[in-house]
C-alpha cells in the first residue's frame, strides 16, 4: 500500500517489524497530511476475511444460551459501544425506520435497536458462528461475510435502504476503507445518518499502532472526514469520549462542508508518538531489547522494556516474578489516577503516549 487511504497522500515509511535473519518484513506508513497511520505491507483481503470468518474468535466464542442471558447495552456504564447506540438514536427515530449495523458481535445492539422501534434491523458480521448464534437468538436477518463484499452487498440491497448505520470497531480491519465508505453510501437515503466508532491515533497506545497488525489502520478525524466527504458524508456530531476513542456521526448530504482541523506537522507527530509510546530513547544503542506486554484483564496493566542482562533463566525468571508484582501494584495505582490502563489508552493529555515502563 502506497497511498493514504482517507486523502490519497504518498505514505512515508515511520517504522518496519523484521523478522529473524530480516526474512520477512511488515512496513508501517504514516500520512504527512491527514496523519494516518497503516500497515503498508499486509495479508491480501481474502486472508483478512477467512481470518474473521472462521479463526479469530474461535477461543472466546458464546453459545446460544450465554448469548440469550447477555445483559443489555444499558448496563454498560459509559461504554463507546452505548454511547454509539445512544448517539444514533438521538439523531434518527427509530419508528418505521430501517438501521444497519456493521459488525455486530453477538446482537446487544440489534436487540437496542429493535427496542427502539426501528421496524427494519439487519446485521453483518464477518464470523460465522456469531453470525449464526444471533441470527437464531434474535430473530433477525445477518448477513456473513465482510460489507463490502458483493454477496454482502446483494443481501443488504434487499431490505431497501438504511436510515441508520452504526460501525463500532470494525472500521480499523477493513482492507480498503474507501470502498467501505462507497458501499455504504449507496445503502443510504440523503439525510440518511452513519455513527462511526474507532480508535483515534491521537491518543491509541503506540504498541497497538506499530505491533498489532489486526488493526491496519490508525485513523484521525481529519483523515475520516476527508473520506467522508469525498463519498457525500458530512461530520454533524462528535462525541468522542476521550483522546484514544473516536465516536462521530455523519449525514449524507447533496454538499458536504469539512470542519476538522488540518495538523499542522501530521508525519513529525507520528514519529514523535512511536518514539513516546515504545520507549524508544530507552531501548539500549547496542544488542538486543524485550519489549514486555502485559494485557489488561490478565493480570497487569502495564509493561516493561529492559536490555537482556540475566544469561541465567532462573534469574531471569525471578527478577520479572518481582517485576511483575511492582508492574501489578503500578497499575493499580495507574487506574485509580486515570480510570484506565495506560498500556491500552488513557483517558487524559496526562498520559497520551505514556512510555511502556
């Protein structure tokens, strides 16, 4: 990949992941003008989708009888995926109106939505068995496979068009996020409303960035609203709840007007940001470093970079026992000052790329 994606700019390279010997490398790009951030070499499309069709959630995947017993969405205090809900809702009045959700796990959304009247509710999701378990589950039409496909694209055409569509999460997987964009517009009335929910790169952890090739892309508002306008989306709404989260609703309109703000050096607050984020003014000038992550709900919240000193693996094994325990009691502190994990996103300027300890 050569080209942004939101605004069509020559990618300049920021940083590449090497595998051993150099056998294999994955570039990652940075956009100079809108500052996005995606992974320039990548799997092909068709892997993505047979990835999400049949492998991805294979280890956490939920029966008919836990999806039926899943709480509703109104129990998520402050969730990105409520106020999503609760932010199209307020835009469009669900009676008589049809609402398409793209992406849609295991149904509490749809289930949301048919609550609110919304006489037509479909959903696509890219798994098969969620797919399959919330089509049984809820009664409701869902199609498989990724949205821009073409059988997915015959399927949706049949219900007509779609006052509402709401995309929490799944915008950052999708292989060619302008033809997303294009498919979905010709699935909408003007004045019909989209509400986009994605990490924002303003404050995604560098880790989830520059490591996690899942997500393929890192997007600004500013990218965004550029591809929104370009297929007749203009930005109406933005009720992002922090720095690492984007949360806008858009309307399609005969002439959309732009007013996110331009940065003013996209490619240098990139750089600045990887740099920040992986601790790279620590990493040691020779030899090898570790890059530790410790995922959240595991345990810990944080991380740690140290040189290999202990040629010993006892030691080593002792020395991160102790760590560990520090890194544990760290993050307990970290989430009583910023409510959240700081490896995964934090919530306040206070800790927007806060180096990996």
């Amino acid at each position: 990949v050569t080209t942004c994606p939101l605004c069509t700019e020559h990618l300049r390279p920021l940083c590449a992941l090497v595998g051993e010997q150099g056998a294999a490398k994955l570039l990652v790009g940075g956009c100079p003008t809108c500052g996005y951030i995606g992974y320039q070499d990548r799997p092909s499309e068709q892997w993505m989708v047979n990835f999400y069709l049949t492998t991805w959630d294979d280890h956490i995947a939920l029966s008919e009888r836990e999806v039926k017993n899943l709480p509703s969405i109104t129990t998520e205090r402050k969730s990105s995926r409520r106020l999503a809900a609760e932010l199209g809702c307020a835009l469009v009045t669900g009676q008589g109106k049809a609402f398409l959700e793209i992406g849609r796990g295991y149904g509490q959304v749809l289930r949301y939505m048919k609550d609110q009247g919304f006489s037509t509710v479909v959903g696509v999701e890219n798994s098969k068995h969620r797919a399959s378990v919330v089509s049984k589950t809820l009664s409701v039409p869902v199609a498989v496979g990724n949205f821009e496909g073409s059988s997915v694209q015959e399927s949706l055409k049949t219900h007509g068009m779609f006052d509402l569509v709401l995309s929490h999460h799944v915008f950052e997987h999708v292989s060619h996020p302008e033809v997303f964009i294009s498919a979905l517009s010709k699935l909408q009335p003007e004045g019909g409303v989209f509400v986009l929910s994605v990490p924002d790169v303003a404050g995604e952890h560098a880790g989830y960035v520059a490591l996690y090739p899942p997500h393929l892309h890192s997007y600004s508002k500013y990218g965004i609203e550029i591809l929104l306008n370009r297929y007749g989306y203009e930005v109406i709404d933005d009720r992002s709840p922090g720095l690492d989260n984007m949360l806008i609703a858009a309307r399609k309109v005969a002439q959309p007007v732009a007013r996110m703000q331009k940065p003013q050096d996209a490619l240098a607050d990139s750089r600045n940001k990887l740099h920040r984020g992986l601790g790279l003014k620590d990493m040691p000038t020779q030899g090898l470093a570790q890059l530790w992550w410790l995922e959240p709900g595991r345990g810990y919240d944080d991380a740690r970079v140290t040189q290999q000193v202990f040629g010993v693996p006892l030691l080593e094994r002792i020395w991160w026992g102790a760590a560990k325990g520090v890194l544990w009691l760290k993050a307990k502190i970290g989430r009583i000052i910023a409510s959240h994990g700081m490896l995964v996103g934090p919530l306040s300027k206070r800790y927007t790329d806060a180096p990996i300890e």
